[in-house]
C-alpha cells in the first residue's frame, strides 16, 4: 500500500504557513524602525542601531538557547511519554531564561561604556552618547527579547499556531506604534527606538508566557520544586545540548556583526558603510520569514519522528521543508536584486551606490543559507549536535571572517558583502564531505541527512495510509498480518496485531470521520531492540479508541449495557487482546494530529 503523505503535509503546511505570519509579524517592527531612522534621521542615528546589532543578539542568543533547545527536549519527552519530566523541563526553560537574562543585564548596565568602546565606538566620536544609550535601554528590556523564542517555539510544539501568530502581530503592533509616537512625534531619534522594540517584545513574551501556562494541551504550569540540584542540572544540560546550534548561530552571528562593524570603523574607515549593514541586517530579518520558516518548522516533527524512529516521515517533511524554502527563498532574492534600488531608497539610502551593491550581492547567500539552515535543522533535531555546531559555526563565523579579512583590504566594503555567500557555500560543502566520511564508517547512515535507516533496509519497519473505507481498512490490517509473518513473529502475535489494527481504524473511521471514505489514516508498526512499536496517525476529530474500548468495557463488567452494546464489545478482541500484550498503551494528540501508540 502507498504512504499518503497528506498527513505529513497538512501538518508541515499548518507549521509553515503559522511560522511564516508570525515571523512576519516580527519582520515587521524591525523593517518600520529602520525606515522611520533611516528616513527622519539619517545614516548615522542608523548607523548607532547597526553598532549595537551585538547587544540584540546577546539576548537572542539566550532565547534561542533555551527555546529552541527546551523544545527539543521537550518534544522527545512528549514523543516517548514521559510527562512528568516535560513538565520540569518546561519549568526549566522560563527559570533559566530569568536567571541568564538578569545576569547579563547587570554586566551590561556595570560596563556600558567599555562595551561602546568594545564596539568600535570611541568618546571622541558624535554617536557615542547615543550608543551608551541604546545599549542601556535594550539591555533593561534584555529579559523580553530573550523570553521571546520560548514562547514562540513552545506554542508551535503545543500546535498553537494561531497563537504564535498572535503574539508576533502584537509585538509588531505595539513596536509601530511606539516608535511612530516616540521617534516622530516626540522626536526621541533611537532612544525612542530602543523603548518600542523591549516594549514590543514585552507584550509578545509575557502574552506567550500567559497562553503557555494557563491554555495549554502539553504543559501545565506548576511552581517547580526540583527537590534536589541534579534535576535542573539535568534539564539545564539536556537543554543547552540541544539547543547549542542555534544558540551557537547567534553568538557567531554576534561575533560576526562586531568583525563587520570594526572592520568598516577601522580598516575601511567609512562609517556611512554601517547604514549599509543595517540595511542588510533588516533584509535578513525579511529573509528568515522563510528560512527559518521553512527550516524552524522542521524541528519540531523531526524531533517527534525521530525519537519514534519513524525515517520514513522524516524524510517525507524534509521534501517538503526544501521544497518550500528553496522556492520561496529564491522569489524572494530574486526581487531583492531587482529591485535594490528602491529598497536602498525605502531606508533612506538611495543616493549612495553602496547599500545598492551590497543588497544585490547579499541576495546570492540566500539560496544557499536556505539550505544550510534545513541541515542544521535536522542534525539538531536528530541529535547530532556536532555536524550542527560545525556546519553553524562554518557558515555563520569562521569561514565568514576568513575571507572578509582577506578580501576587504584588497576590494574594499565588496569583500564584507562576498563573504556572505562565500561562507554559505564552503560550508556547505564541508557539510557534504563530512557525511561522506560518516556513511563510509556506517552503511546505516544516509547521505548529507545522517538519518538511521538501519530499520528500513533490514525490512522490520513499515509505514503505508489506509483510506477510511471499509475495504482499504481490511486491506491495511492484511499488510500488517503480512509484515509480522515475513519478520518470524509467532501466529498469534501476527493475528492479534493485524485484528488489533484493523478494529481501532473502524473506530476512527466511525468517530473521527463520521464514516466518510475521503479521509486517510497513517499506520506504522517498527520491529526495534526486542520491542513491537505500532503508532496510527489521523488528522480528524479527538478521539482515542483505546480509551472507548477500555470505558465501554468498564460499563460492561458493570452490566450498564444492553444485548447490543455487548455484542459489539466482542467484535472488538483485538484490541483487548493488544492491551493484554502491550508493554505500553498511550494516544496523544499532538500537532493537532490523532496518535495513538501501543509498545510490545
């Protein structure tokens, strides 16, 4: 039977679509001040925002440290039913998020000057006062910009997509608004600025905080009690590990931004060339509406598939994930180089050639970045953290610093904006020779992804959608019964499986679809380590089968049912026959999708 992947692609595209309105609502707030600075002030007030790209990036490091890594964890926790544990570590994520957040606010506030001066920026120069002072505020509002990747990442994993929608809206709302009224009206110049953008990101973090403790399908908010150091410590590795990537991608986006801006301060000596970069900093933050769309989506599913070993959906999503980044990232740079001119002119650029070369020459790393995004994506969400840590720390600094140094003193300003595209590319291609080595040492492995597909090649592993018609649900539970005689399970086993399968697709159809025949139902059944591992997927109404099973039998033993209701119990012994068998019987519905999963 085929494997429909209307599943994996209702899902995805759910993911997706949500991710990208969210991301755009950020988007949005950024692009505004950049053109109200840009345009009312002029390039040096623009050039202050560029010079304190670190200190943003600082706080997003945090963030993305603890939500993208807690999300991780939290979603093996949830993909291998351990409940309890996702409730500390959801605990875990806010609790260290605080502490890192104030720590750094304190050294940020105690050394601002010396931070200005570590920026390139000296006394003697007109935009240092401003530059202490947009420092100083930003890292008074530190703890909203960093608060805001757990709530975004925690609420996709929650399958609030609407939410995150909400709450980036909002941010962009409040971020508008306060800017239009401190900037124009009251003329605050990037003081102004600074108070929108930690007053933006205040409403959308402790708005996402709100949504997560109190409505949420996953995580409960309790006060946590870790009786003993060892499990935050726990948690607090577990998090990091996982959520070192993308940490590690913001810290050498901060390190970079400083190398840029010391570069154009000292060796190119031309500080109109820090407009340009702020120009290209806003493209980025455009850019990742669907780079980090298409990639951050992924992570999530991955992370869920992987821990059930499910390869067969991990690579149905990944087509997906690069087929929808690589189209809408090229669009999207397409028109970028196109259109340069007016872009430098929409910040306030125009006059100058330099933020129009810049622009077209930026546009080339997007494919690329696209694409290296996805990989990160995966061996994160995999557990392979070091090809992560090695293709982020590649693409985003070292080969980024490498050839800005050794191009910029022979080409100017053009050897900064080569350097984006050139890194991407050896990066890239560090990435593919790396997996060549690893699939020499492990046949198992496959190419570029890294992904285990031992199960898949020894045949112990089948995945196949059913209809939600009576004749493909006998067929579906005829494949199973064939599956588990070629793998050598006794007949018994083989029976109770296929009838177990086959009664709980009815149920669903019944309940979930209301007998309808145009719907589809994913069914998994792993042979993995000694263990049965059977998992069915819908997309249709909340329902648990297992669950209606063990309520209308509990009546029965009770005698609160009729003739009829008993004789339809006894149609359904595959499912008590399971249940006697199951190590394990759990249904989650996670992503807004039906999962019920029964371990032998």
């Amino acid at each position: 039977m085929k494997n429909d992947k209307s599943i994996i692609r209702l899902m995805y595209t759910r993911c997706l679509v949500a991710s990208m309105l969210a991301l755009l609502g950020g988007a949005v707030g950024q692009i505004a001040i950049t053109v109200i600075i840009g345009r009312l002030h002029g390039t040096d007030e623009l050039a202050v925002i560029g010079i304190t790209l670190p200190i943003y990036y600082i706080y997003a490091t945090v963030g993305s440290l603890l939500g993208v890594g807690g999300t991780t964890v939290c979603a093996r926790l949830i993909g291998s039913n351990r409940f309890k544990q996702t409730q500390e570590a959801f605990a875990a994520i806010y609790l260290l998020t605080l502490i890192f957040s104030v720590v750094i606010t304190i050294i940020i506030l105690a050394f601002s000057e010396t931070i200005a001066r570590f920026l390139g920026i000296t006394p003697d120069m007109g935009i240092f006062p401003q530059v202490k002072e947009y420092l100083r505020i930003l890292s008074i509002g530190g703890i909203f910009i960093a608060g805001i990747y757990p709530a975004f990442n925690l609420l996709r994993l929650d399958g609030r997509n609407t939410a995150t929608i909400l709450i980036f809206f909002a941010m962009s709302a409040v971020t508008v608004s306060l800017a239009y009224v401190l900037v124009v009206f009251h003329g605050m110049k990037t003081a102004g600025a600074a108070i929108a953008i930690v007053s933006g990101s205040g409403v959308a973090g402790i708005l996402g905080m709100i949504l997560l403790f109190f409505k949420s399908k996953n995580f409960e908010f309790t006060v946590p009690s870790f009786k003993d150091l060892r499990c935050l410590c726990r948690h607090t590795i577990d998090i990091i590990i996982a959520g070192s990537p993308g940490a590690l991608e913001n810290l050498c986006i901060l390190i970079r931004a400083i190398v840029i801006n010391r570069i154009i301060v000292t060796v190119i000596g031309d500080i109109a060339q820090l407009s340009a970069f702020k120009i290209i900093d806003t493209i980025t933050a455009f850019a990742l509406i669907f780079i980090a769309g298409a990639s951050g989506s992924l992570m999530p599913f991955i992370s869920v598939f992987n821990t059930e070993k499910d390869t067969n959906s991990i690579q149905q999503i990944l087509r997906l994930g690069f087929k929808w980044g690589c189209t809408m990232t090229a669009f999207f740079s397409i028109i970028c180089f196109v259109f340069a001119k007016q872009t430098a002119d929409l910040f306030g650029a125009g006059a100058g050639s330099d933020a129009i070369f810049a622009i077209r020459i930026f546009t080339i790393s997007l494919f690329l970045a696209v694409i290296n995004s996805i990989l990160v994506c995966v061996y994160q969400a995999t557990q392979n953290a070091l090809p992560a840590n090695i293709l982020t720390l590649g693409r985003s600094l070292i080969w980024f610093v490498l050839s800005a140094y050794l191009f910029t003193p022979h080409f100017g300003a053009s050897g900064i904006w080569h350097s984006f595209w050139i890194s991407e590319l050896i990066a890239l291609i560090c990435a593919i020779i790396y997996s060549m080595v690893v699939v020499r040492k492990n046949k198992y492995r496959s190419m570029l992804f890294l992904l285990d597909t031992k199960a898949e090649k020894n045949g112990t592993y089948i995945a196949f959608s059913s209809e939600s018609s009576v004749s493909s649900i006998t067929t579906s539970a005829q494949e199973i019964n064939d599956f588990c005689v070629s793998n050598k399970l006794n007949s018994e086993q083989a029976m109770i499986i296929s009838l177990a399968v086959e009664e709980m697709l009815m149920l669903i159809r019944e309940h979930c679809f209301k007998n309808d025949n145009n719907f589809t139902m994913n069914v998994r059944l792993l042979l993995y380590e000694g263990e049965i591992i059977l998992r069915i997927h819908n997309c249709g109404k909340e329902f648990n089968p297992v669950e209606y099973y063990k309520q209308y039998s509990t009546q029965l033993d009770d005698d609160f049912l009729d003739f009829e209701d008993s004789e339809m119990l006894t149609d359904y012994l595959g499912i008590k026959m399971i249940l006697n068998l199951a190590k394990k019987v759990d249904y989650r519905n996670t992503f807004g999708i039906n999962n019920v999963m029964v371990i032998i």
